[in-house]
C-alpha cells in the first residue's frame, strides 16, 4: 500500500465515521426534543431530557470541530504534494 492510498482510505474511514457520528447526534436531538416535549409537568423528566438535549449539542459542536480540523489538516498535507 502506498502512502496515498494509505491517506485516502484514512481520510475516507475518517468521513464515514464523522458522517455516522453527526447521523447519531440529529437523532438525539430529535429524541431528546420529543422526551422535553412530552415532559410536561413532570419536572425530573424535563430536566433529564433537557441534559440529554445540551450532551447531544455539544456532541455535534465537537464533531463539527474535528471535521473542521480533519478537512484543514487533510488540504495542507495535499498542497504540500
């Protein structure tokens, strides 16, 4: 295997993971959202779900952040040849 095809099949399985992982958070948020609607009065479970709903948002805001940096990392190691 050479170098390029170790940097391609590294930033491809790079992707579908980050992919997989932003797939996962859109789906607690929506669970999350639906458990904080469906709360109603009971305050225990509100603030469960709210908790559950503020992990799920910093989950994708640090996925988005290693995406960021995987992209920029992955265009200077291209330009450099």
């Amino acid at each position: 295997m050479t170098y390029e095809q170790f940097r391609n099949v590294l930033y491809g399985l790079s992707e579908t993971i980050i992919n997989l992982g932003g797939i996962l958070t859109g789906a607690a948020i929506i669970y999350y959202g639906f458990r904080m609607a469906f709360a109603r009065e009971n305050e225990s479970a509100f603030l469960s779900a709210r908790k559950g709903l503020t992990w799920a948002i910093l989950g994708g805001l640090v996925i988005f952040g290693v995406w960021t940096i995987i992209n920029t990392i992955h265009g200077a190691v291209d330009s450099l040849g």
